[in-house]
C-alpha cells in the first residue's frame, strides 16, 4: 500500500487485513511492545467504534471493557464532540497561549473546570497529555517552594509499581522497575516508598487490610524523615493505582497519608489521569478517599480520549507565592490549549455534566457493576475481586484452599486469560495475574452483564485448560 492509495481508500473500504498488517510490521513501532513477538503474531486492526463497541478489521465486534486505555469515559461515537472540534477547527485551527495571548476555547475551558474541581482549585496549565502534566507538576512543585524561600525541598517521594507516564520524568517517578532498567529512571530526586497491594503483599503476612494501610502510610513519615523534610518537595500517588493493576488501598491508607502531609511541609499531588473526570463515582479520585491535593495532573478522561490533551489543577496555595514572588515560569508547550483539544474536553465536559455521568456512576451503575465483578469471586480461580465506581480487578490464583496459592511466574496466566478474553469478544488487561477493567461511564446494565458473563467464560475455559495441563494440581 502506498501513500497515494492511503489517501484515496474511504474509510468503509479498507485494504486486506494482510496488507495492513504487513505494513504495519514493515514501518509502525508500537509502545509498550516487543515488536519481533507482535510482528510474528499480526497486529489486530481497530476500524471503528460505538459506544462501548470496537469493531474489527474482519467486521467482529469486542466490548471494550477498558475505554480504550482507560480513557473513553462517555464512550465511542458522540457526535457532538465530533462537531465541536470540526467548528473549532475550522474557525481556528491552532494558536499558542503563549505571549499574552489566549484564544475562546481554552479561556472556556479552564472556567469550565473550576466549577468541577474542589473548591480549593480554580487554575489549569494544559498539556498534551498525562505524562507531561506530571512533568508540569515537577516544575511548579520546584519554583513554589523557591517562591516559599525552601529551595533545598526538591525532592518527590512516589510508589512504587505506580504509573506516572512515559517520559523520562514521568518514568522516573513511576515506580516500574522495568521502565527504569530501561532509561526511565533518569531523574535522580525521586524516591520511591511501598505500595497499598494488601492482596500481593500484605495478605501474605497475615495482616488485615486496615493493618497493612497504616503500615504503608507511615513508610511516607518514615521516607520524609530519612530524606530530612527540608529536602522534599512532594508525595505524587494515583488515588488507585491504575496500570499497576487497580490497588485499591485499605480504608486507612489515605486519611493517614492526609496526616502526614498535614504534619509535614510537603505537597500532596495526585495523579488524576485515570481516576478524574468521573471514573470512581466523583468528579476526581481525592473526593472519592477524601483529600486535597495540592495539585492534580489529568489526561484521558479530560476529553475521553477524542483528542490528547492533559491539565493540572492548581491550588491557589500554590499558585498565590508563584505569582507573587517567581515572575515568570520557563515552562509551556507548543501545544499547551490546544484549541481543537480545548474544543474536545468542553464537548465532553457538557456530556458528563448533562448525562450526569458521575452520579449515574456513583448512585447507579457503579454499584451494581460492583456487585457483578463480586458474584466472580466464587470462581476457582478468582482469590480476590475488587472496584470501586467503574474500575476493577480480579485476581487470578491457582488455589483458594486451604489457602491461596498464586501461581508461578507472574504475569504469564494472566497474559493467557486476556487472550481468550479477547477471543471472547471481550477487552480486559491483565496486569501480572490480575484482570483488569475500566468501561466507558456510560455501560449498560446489559452491557455490565455481559462484560461479567465473558469474564467467567474466559475463566471456566483457562481453568479446563490449566486443569487439562496438570497445571492447577
Ligand atoms: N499517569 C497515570 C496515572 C496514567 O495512567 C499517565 C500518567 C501518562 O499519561 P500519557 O497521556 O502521557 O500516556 C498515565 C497513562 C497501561 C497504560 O498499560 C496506562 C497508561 C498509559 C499507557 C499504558 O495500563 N496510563
């Protein structure tokens, strides 16, 4: 296939699935992938969308348990987000923000997210994505506490297995030590404490979950105080780890790392790019455990995925010594306010608000989504479910009694189940033996139903399997 036949092939006539995927293998690097396996395998080709559906090359349809990556929160085919970038760029393609200039859709914007943020944020910066909005938060953590007269407190404190994006800082703060063996682990300033796993890591130990909570808290005190508080400058944490497989934490877990960074000078940041825009039944994941960040970064459901963009969320506790002492701030993107993106995550925003997304997922199909992915864990290989709003994980092991066992090299079964899942007709991750989903905000009750009823297909036919195998003895 050539440029020119590229250009000429409507959308509904697609070339031969070989042709694509032939070039695909040819020229295309994927992320996150190793490219000698998938060039083997073919990659699966995507054509088009609705609602929670994807459509295939070869015409089958999948239900997209993950809104694409996390992100596709009203789901696919809304026209009005469609119209509103195609007006927007029409009527003005591109203009930066910076030099003193802004342009009516990203002054929209940003008014529009004050009325959705908490209370104590009514400023945006905007990026491209979630990867730079937590470099953008980086920045301005470092010229606060310059502003504030500290500028020895430079360091950030982050999770470990937490996700942070895919930059060299977003890498560095994210606790993937895969990514850091890699070159991710560039930035030197960021130190990494335990996670809240209690199912991976402190059930084990025969803690419970509200024992385990208060441990994993306190490591934060603990890692301030062996750093010396003079010399950090934030805690960055998912409210729910996302790509680090849903860590749900204990109860405890958040009210105790609230007190800490109450007691101590730091910033609290939170990492909203999954969690905002509605995923746990509120409008971001703090409201959901019941803190104040200092500040949010955001992607993905900002304009459900309809065009990259990401924001961060600044507390007027911060943004007040900025503006009074720093002057100006060395730090933007030619892309920051985008206004096709703009355009996008206004569309979006009037959608969730109108079709009151957030409380449908908080008082409605959250709930009942919850009592579904629960029913699974009376399956032999399920030794745990867990959600919260829209978001979910269940945990493969190779043995419940008398006690759990997990199974051996993590990652591989897992691996197996999202394949038969996909075979299935369904999306679902799997993050080492853990399942995970993440469904448009606007699923059905049939279509939660059906998402559960694939689910325990695909895991009655990996347990014939793995029991065929001798694998499960
Ligand atoms: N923070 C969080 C919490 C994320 O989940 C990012 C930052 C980075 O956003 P950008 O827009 O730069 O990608 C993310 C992104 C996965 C997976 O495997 C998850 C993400 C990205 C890629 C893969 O689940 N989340």
């Amino acid at each position: 296939m050539t440029f020119a036949d590229t250009a000429a092939a409507p959308l509904s006539n697609l070339p031969p699935l070989e042709d694509i995927q032939a070039q695909d293998a040819a020229h295309h690097w994927h992320p996150f992938t190793d490219t000698a396996d998938l060039n083997a395998r073919g990659t699966r080709v995507i054509k088009s969308a609705e609602g929670c559906w994807l459509t295939e090359a070869q015409g089958r349809k999948l239900l997209d348990g993950m809104a694409g990556l996390w992100c596709v929160n009203v789901g696919y085919g809304r026209d009005e987000i469609v119209e509103a970038v195609a007006r927007q760029m029409r009527e003005l393609p591109y203009y930066n923000t910076f030099f003193q200039c802004t342009h009516p859709p990203a002054t929209e914007l940003a008014g529009m997210l004050a009325e959705v943020y908490p209370p104590h944020m009514k400023r945006s910066f905007f990026t491209v994505g979630g990867s730079d909005a937590n470099d953008t938060a980086y920045r301005l953590a470092q010229v606060y506490w310059q502003s504030m007269g500290k500028p020895t407190k430079t360091a950030f404190i982050a999770r470990k297995n937490a996700y942070h994006g895919s930059t060299v800082l977003g890498a560095s703060l994210g606790g993937m030590a895969a990514m850091h063996g890699q070159g991710g682990s560039a930035v030197r300033e960021v130190h990494h404490i335990d996670q809240p796993y209690w199912f991976g890591e402190g059930r084990p130990h025969g803690l419970t979950p509200e024992e385990f909570g208060l441990q994993r808290a306190r490591a934060l005190e603990a890692k301030i105080d062996e750093l010396g508080e003079d010399n950090v400058a934030a805690f960055i944490a998912e409210p729910i780890q996302g790509a680090g497989g849903v860590v749900i934490p204990p109860e405890t877990y958040w009210p105790e790392i609230k007190r800490i960074c109450a007691e101590r000078e730091i910033l609290l940041i939170a990492d909203e790019v999954i969690s905002g825009f509605g995923r746990f039944g509120t409008w971001f994941g703090c409201q959901s455990f019941d803190f104040e960040p200092d500040m949010m970064s955001m992607a993905k459901g900002l304009t459900s995925g309809y065009q990259p963009m990401g924001a961060v969320a600044i507390s007027e506790k911060v943004a007040e010594p900025v503006m009074a002492e720093a002057g100006e701030v060395f730090h933007g993107y030619t892309y920051s306010g985008h206004p096709a993106a703009c355009a996008a995550a206004i569309a979006n925003l009037r959608i969730i608000r109108e079709e009151g997304l957030v409380e449908r997922v908080r008082d409605d199909i959250g709930p009942y989504l919850g009592q579904r992915w629960a029913s699974l864990e009376d399956h032999p290989l399920i030794g745990q479910t867990r959600s919260r709003g829209l978001i979910g994980a269940a945990e493969l092991v190779k043995r419940k009694e008398p006690d759990i066992e997990l199974f051996p090299n993590r990652g591989t079964i897992g691996a197996r189940c999202r394949d038969i899942c996909v075979q299935n007709g369904l999306v679902m991750r799997a993050v080492g033996d853990s399942m995970i989903i993440s469904p448009p905000l606007i699923i059905t009750r049939d279509e939660v139903d059906r998402l559960v009823d694939l689910a325990r297909k695909s895991f009655d036919e990996l347990a014939d399997a793995l029991s065929r195998e001798g694998a499960l003895a």
